[in-house]
C-alpha cells in the first residue's frame, strides 16, 4: 500500500506495534483520502455489481458460501464501494451494505444505475453497528474491515449480535500464511522473511507522526479462536487456488505466487 495525503506525506513503513486507536482510526481515514486513488487501480477488476471474493476471482455466483438467501435478509460489512451487495440487489436480495469509510461509499453510490433504486448504503464502524439483535439472516465482507483493526473480535461479536440464532457470517482476508512473506508478486514474495508468528501490524507513518495506514495480522489459530470467543462455529475455510489462465496480480498476488501459495482465506460460519 502507498499513502497518498499530500498533507502528511509517507515517512515510514514497517511491522511496528502501535497504539490500538490510531491503528484503527487509520482504517477510516486511509480508505476516506484514498478511496479514488484505490478504486483507480482496482475497480476495473471488481465491477460496479459483482461479488468477487478475493483477487484469486472466486466470485458468489460459483462458489455459493453466502447459501440459500431466499427471504434473507442480509449484511454487508466493510463494504468499500458495495459492489457486492449491488450484485445481490440486482438479485432481489434484501442487502444493507455499511463500511466506515465516506469516500468509499460515496464512490459506491456513484455505481448505482440511474432509473434503477438505489443500493442501501450507510456508514458504520463494524465494532458498533447500528442495527437491532437478531436483525439478519447473513453478515458478509470480501476483505473489508477486519484486516483494518486492531480488535477484530469485537467485529466478530458485533455480527454474532445482530444475525438470528442460526445465521450465517462469512469474510474473506489475506491467508494468513501470506504474511510470511514479502509483499510481492514475483519470485522475490516466494521466499519467507518473517516469522509468521510476528502479529505486529503492518504500518505506515506520515511526517508528522501520525499512523496513516494500519494492517494487522492474525493467524490462523487466532482467527478460529477469535471467532470462537464470539459464539461462532465453523464450517468451512475456503483458500482459493489461482485460476489457470488468471494473469492479473493485484499487490502481492499474482499467477506466480498464486501457483505455490493461498492467498486468500475465506471464514464460513454460523452462531
Ligand atoms: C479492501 S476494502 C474491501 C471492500 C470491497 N470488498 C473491496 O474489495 O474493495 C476494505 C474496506 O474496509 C473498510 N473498513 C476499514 N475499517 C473498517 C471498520 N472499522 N469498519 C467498517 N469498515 C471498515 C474500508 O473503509 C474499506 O472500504
């Protein structure tokens, strides 16, 4: 990732630990000053209106991890420009999609199809939802909010709160494993430099001091007990294998790495 703040240039970027509230408060105001810039790079490959789950491609319409939603109604989380809940709109799904990031759903908002009612959007920190107990049936991200926050239990708590007894949470992040290695997507990311087990997030720094992007590592081990502590039983994860044929790489994925490692590791669970 590169920052881009013209006021705070970048200064630094490293595995550091940092106070939990700037680490998390970056998570809404990297995405608010780099919304634009990311969708830019991005968007081409996401669309306006397609579930994509991770950069591997695995997209809802094949993989099905979301279930039967017939009469469901349903949560998206850390939702960036809402594609996904978009595709699930257009589907006649009853979706609400949420991210804490104004820049990214006002960039989302702008996909919407003039003539066509308009995808439910609304600003929320994923550790404090505003939404009633047991108000759905299925809570969902492709990669969104997790990966930004130092507390990612209190996520996982805040989505068993709202799905009825019974309902479905599924995200997808960077497979763990992944963070052993170098961040890129050629030979260089295929040798390990760091131990898997070093949980310090990824940060970088502004001149003026400030924690202008935070990302932070669990393990695999910490996910399941994370999402256990939450009331939550697993089903499945999914590590999606690099399609033949899928040439396009997006940060440090790639068909190279793609071919030897998962990248992407996808949480499918119940309360
Ligand atoms: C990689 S994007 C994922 C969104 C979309 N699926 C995509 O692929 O573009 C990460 C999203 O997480 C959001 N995010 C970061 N911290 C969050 C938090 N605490 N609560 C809700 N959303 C958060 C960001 O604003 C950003 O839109």
């Amino acid at each position: 990732m590169n920052s881009t703040q013209p006021d705070d240039p970048l200064a630094d970027a490293a595995y550091r630990d940092v106070p939990a509230e700037a680490g998390g408060r970056a998570g809404r105001t990297w995405w608010d000053a780099n919304a634009g810039e990311y969708l830019a790079e991005h968007g081409d490959f996401l669309g306006t209106a397609d579930f994509c789950w991770c950069p591997e491609g695995l997209r809802e319409a094949d993989a099905g991890l979301l279930g039967d939603l017939t009469g469901a109604r349903v949560l998206e989380i850390g939702a960036g420009a809402a594609q996904c809940s978009r595709w699930l709109a257009a589907r006649g799904v009853d979706v609400v999609a949420t991210d804490v990031a104004h820049g990214m759903l006002a960039a989302g908002a702008g996909y919407d199809r003039p003539g066509h009612p308009p995808t439910p959007l609304l600003q929320a920190d994923a550790r404090a939802l505003p939404f009633a107990d047991a108000s759905f049936d299925v809570v969902f991200t492709a990669f969104g909010a997790i990966p930004f926050v130092p507390d990612a239990v209190r996520v996982h708590r805040e989505a068993a709160r709202v799905l009825r007894p019974g309902g479905r949470w599924v995200f997808s992040v960077t497979h763990p494993l992944r963070w052993a290695f170098p961040d890129d997507p050629g030979e260089h990311g295929l040798t390990a430099s760091r131990s898997y087990f070093d949980r310090r997030p990824y940060v970088e720094t502004g001149t003026s001091g400030a924690v202008l992007y935070a990302e932070y590592h669990r393990t695999l081990g910490d996910h399941v007990a994370e999402l256990a502590a939450a009331g939550f039983v697993l089903e499945r994860l999914v590590e999606p294998e690099w399609p033949e044929g899928h040439e396009r790489t997006w940060g440090g994925w790639g068909p190279v790495r793609g071919r030897l490692l998962p990248g992407t590791a996808i949480f499918v669970t119940h309360r």
